[in-house]
C-alpha cells in the first residue's frame, strides 16, 4: 500500500556514500516525501581513513542517531542497498520502524555476517575484484569490469562519475555477525527490490533471502545500482 507522506531513511552499500542516491532523493522529495540519504562512518562527508576500530555496529549507531535527530510523526522507512541490508535489519532493534526496504541487499537472519549470505552466491560478484588489507582493516576495490559488475544498464557518464566516488571499506562489518531482536523484525513490513539483471549479488540468492524473510518482492529488470540506472522504476518500486 502507499504511503501518502513518509520519512526515507535511504542507507548505502560498500565502497559509496549518499551522493549517488541523489536522484531517488529528488524524486521522493518532489511526491513530498521526508528524505535523508545519509554517510555511514568512514564514508562521504563522515569519511575517517582509520578503519582499526570500525564495525558493523557504528554503521547501525549512525543510522540510528540520524533518525532520531531527523524523523517527524510520519511513517519512518528505511532503504538499505546491498551491504545496508544488514545495517538496516539490526536498527529494528532500537527503532519503531514502518516499513524495511531492501534494495539488490543482504538481507540477514540474527548471527549471520554479509561474507556468509554472499557466499550463497553462484556468481563470483566482487570477489575478484576484492583486496583485503588486514593490517589496515580495510578493503579495496579493483576496477577490473565495474561497469558490468557494479553499474550494468548505466550510461558511460554515469559510470565515470560513480567509479571516481567509490572508496575503500571497512573490513570488519563483513564479518561482524548482525543481532537482530527476532519478535520485533518478524512484525515490520519489508520489501525486497529484486534486481534480475545483477551481475554483483546473484539474482538466485536475491530470492532466496527475500522469501525467507516473507517479504513482499517487487522486481527491476536492472543490474545492481538501480538507483544510477532506472531511478524513476526503483522510486516507483520504493513507494508502491
């Protein structure tokens, strides 16, 4: 069902920020919506290059925080991307949440990690293109075909513009296990934007995670940056 009026929350994944979602923020706002695509810890406008003491939960502090500094009466959703899935799924914990939003996202069960949910892929994704540093806990990304890996259906431009935003992440929060109040997430409405055309998060493990979650599943013939890629179907999907 629509909602008339909401406050998004809109998380991103591994390796951004906020910047990219802009698109989905402009049209959310112009329905007359109440939008914050916010930097979790180490990235965007809250980037920190020491990543020795970064975990999961400092991504789910934020977010936390940030609702609570931001949200009005309105009905509070929370839009998580890839990575988010996790963020977005312990925050149910502390917030009175409306509706969760997973977007081509990890969508965990209590005491599961990402590295344990991609490994239910049967596609390689990123892992090529992955560089653990252990001594500095970080991750780098190799470019090596992002294009088709990261931003298939995105116009060259776009391409451009996205690769020179991206960034090393943090190690640890692939690793942490999520905690996740199990009584508390079961009763929020979640939806999964399933993207069939992602060549990063196999559409199979897409399914997979979003039924057994009983979400309802909506889906996008993109790839996994649907908000780079079809903006105005993924804000459609958003809001149904």
């Amino acid at each position: 069902m629509s909602i008339s009026s909401a406050n998004y929350l809109i998380v991103h994944g591994a390796w951004q920020d906020s910047r990219p979602w802009a698109q989905v923020v402009a049209l959310l706002e112009k329905q007359g919506h109440h939008v914050h695509a916010i930097d979790l810890p180490g990235h965007g406008s809250n980037r920190n290059d020491d990543f020795t003491s970064m975990h999961l939960s400092n991504y789910v502090d934020c977010l936390i925080t940030h609702v609570r500094s931001c949200v009005d009466g309105r009905p509070l959703i929370l839009v998580g991307h890839s990575m988010a899935g996790l963020v977005i799924s312990q925050a149910v914990n502390e917030l009175e949440i409306d509706k969760l939003v997973y977007v081509a996202a990890y969508l965990p069960s209590d005491g599961e990690n990402l590295i344990a949910l991609a490994r239910r892929s049967n596609i390689p994704g990123l892992g090529n293109n992955m560089v653990f540093k252990q001594d500095t806990k970080r991750v780098e990304l190799k470019p090596d075909n992002l294009q088709e890996l990261f931003y298939y259906g995105c116009d060259e431009d776009v391409v451009v513009s996205a690769m020179a935003q991206l960034q090393d992440e943090p190690l640890q929060p692939f690793f942490d296990k999520v905690v996740i109040d199990v009584k508390r997430f079961n009763v929020v409405k979640k939806e999964y934007i399933y993207c069939a055309l992602d060549n990063t998060l196999c559409p199979q493990a897409q399914l997979w995670m979003a039924k057994r979650a009983n979400c309802q599943i909506r889906t996008l013939q993109s790839g996994h940056s649907p908000y780079l890629s079809n903006p105005v179907e993924l804000v459609q999907a958003i809001t149904a």
